[in-house]
C-alpha cells in the first residue's frame, strides 16, 4: 500500500472512533472513504499484516498502538496546516479541509511544529476540532452535539462535524460560525428540529443539521 493510503485509512478510522467504542465498522469506513466495501476489506488486511490494526471479519476494525500513534499524528498535521491556511494565508473554512488533505502528507514534525508555534499552539482548528499536542494528547471537553440541548438555554457554538463547503455555507449564511452564541426557544416534539436565536435573528434548524453542531452550554 501507498504512504498516502495507509495514513488515509488509519486517519479516518480514528476519526470515526468515539468515546463509546473504538471498533469501527466496515460499511462506516466504505461510506466515509468513498470506496467499495470489497476494497475496503481488502486494504483492511493489509493493514492488519503491517499491524495498524486489528481487523476482524465479523466485529470490525480498531487500531493497534502503532496505527492510533500513526493516526494522532497525521491527524495532527491536517488541523494543523487547516489553522494555518485559515489564519495566515485567509482562506475560508469551507475551503481548508481539502487542501489539507493533499499537505497533511508531508512527513515533516519540525515543520508542523514550526507552523503550530507561529499559530500560537491552538487548541482547534477552523471547524472546531480538537488538535493533538506534540506528544499526541488531545485535551477533553464537555461540549455535546446540538441534538442534546435543551429549550430556554443558551450555547456557544464550538465545532462541526460536517466539514463539506455545501454545510460550511449555509451556516454562514445564518451566521452560525464557531464562537456564535444561540439561544434554544423551543424544540419540536416531532422531528426534534430547533427554533434559535442568533444575532437577533430566528433560524429553524432541522434535526439533521443539529447532529453536525457542536456546542458548550453558557
């Protein structure tokens, strides 16, 4: 398999880990990856023989020591250089994610260190996300996704979940952006859709958009 492959499947399979199982499923990786379950399968056994992961037929994929070390460190590289293209270089939050996938490449610690200490060392990314320290620490928070808030209650918003430009635009359309402060009027009993407040505006946001926010209650 290719560098670049490999770093691919260990990336995504770590960010579709959860505090709740570190197992993850092949249709979940074929889905988040674009790829065809048959090839997914296969390239699952390859890393299994190079020892990345543990795969297993039946139960599903998780990384060993070595692909979660792999894994934390390209990951690192990604939300990194996202930082560095938002902040230093201006470009949108719709546009960073996949021009990091191409740089997150480049096997080069004293450069992504160079580029976080210019930044600041930040914490997250554009979209919210937690960025691993040099030693692969990711500090936790207590934010929860906007489906778990409750009516009469107001957050800030901390990240989202769905990165693609299509979603990223039609929260800055409503000026949903990371740091913005909503306030929940009410919840549908039906779909679980939300009436907020933000900037003094009203915006209806339907459960699916719900599950992609991330927010820190007030």
């Amino acid at each position: 398999m290719r560098p670049e492959t490999i770093e691919n499947y260990l990336k995504t399979i770590y960010n579709l880990t959860t505090a709740k199982t570190q197992v993850v499923s092949n249709s979940d990786l074929s889905s988040r990856l674009g790829i065809n379950p048959a090839s997914v399968t296969e390239s699952l056994k390859k890393l299994h023989e190079l020892k990345y992961v543990i795969y297993e037929k039946s139960y599903g994929t998780r990384l060993t020591a070595s692909g979660t070390k792999l894994a934390v460190s390209i990951v690192r590289r990604h939300r990194i250089w996202e930082t560095y293209l938002a902040k230093e270089l201006g470009f949108g939050w719709e546009e960073v994610h996949e021009i990091a996938e191409e740089l997150e490449h480049v096997r080069n610690d004293k450069l992504i260190q160079k580029l976080a200490d210019i930044l600041g060392n930040p914490r997250f990314d554009p979209h919210g996300d937690p960025i691993p320290d040099a030693k692969g620490k990711v500090k936790r928070t207590n934010f929860i996704p906007l489906t778990q808030a409750v009516a009469g209650k107001n957050y800030f918003i901390r990240g989202v979940t769905d990165h693609s430009s299509v979603f990223l635009k039609y929260l800055d359309k409503h000026h949903l952006r990371i740091g913005a402060e909503i306030d929940i009027r009410s919840i549908e009993e039906f779909d679980g859709s939300k009436v907020v407040i933000c900037e003094k505006k009203e915006i209806i946001l339907t459960s699916k958009v719900n599950e992609y926010i991330i927010v820190e209650e007030k």
